[in-house]
C-alpha cells in the first residue's frame, strides 16, 4: 500500500513543478495534466485497495 502513497505524492511534486516557472507554457500543460492523472489514479488505488476492504488481487 505504500507504493501508491508514493505515487500519490510524486504526482503532486509532478503537478506543483510547472508553476516554479522551470518550463514553457506548453510543458506546463503537460506536466499539470499528467500530475492530475497519476496523483487521482494513485489515490483512488490506494483507497480502493486499502489493508481494511475485501478485494479480489493477494495484497503483497
């Protein structure tokens, strides 16, 4: 379960990295909508598959 709070938190450090002002606008961009898309899918794995919820995968 740790491996999706990591990722949840490197899609946030993902997402936040454009508005440092590194980067053009259209990486900007990029990187903001793949930040949202990894931190969402991460989360909603790490909520969906939590120690305390029946599921169908071997928790590892």
């Amino acid at each position: 379960m740790w491996k999706q709070w990591v990722n949840a938190v490197l899609g946030l450090a993902v997402l936040a990295t454009p508005f440092l002002n590194l980067s053009s606008e259209t990486a900007t961009w990029t990187l903001a909508i793949a930040g949202i898309a990894v931190a969402v899918l991460a989360l909603w794995s790490a909520v969906k598959y939590s120690p305390g919820r029946h599921s169908t995968f071997a928790h590892r």
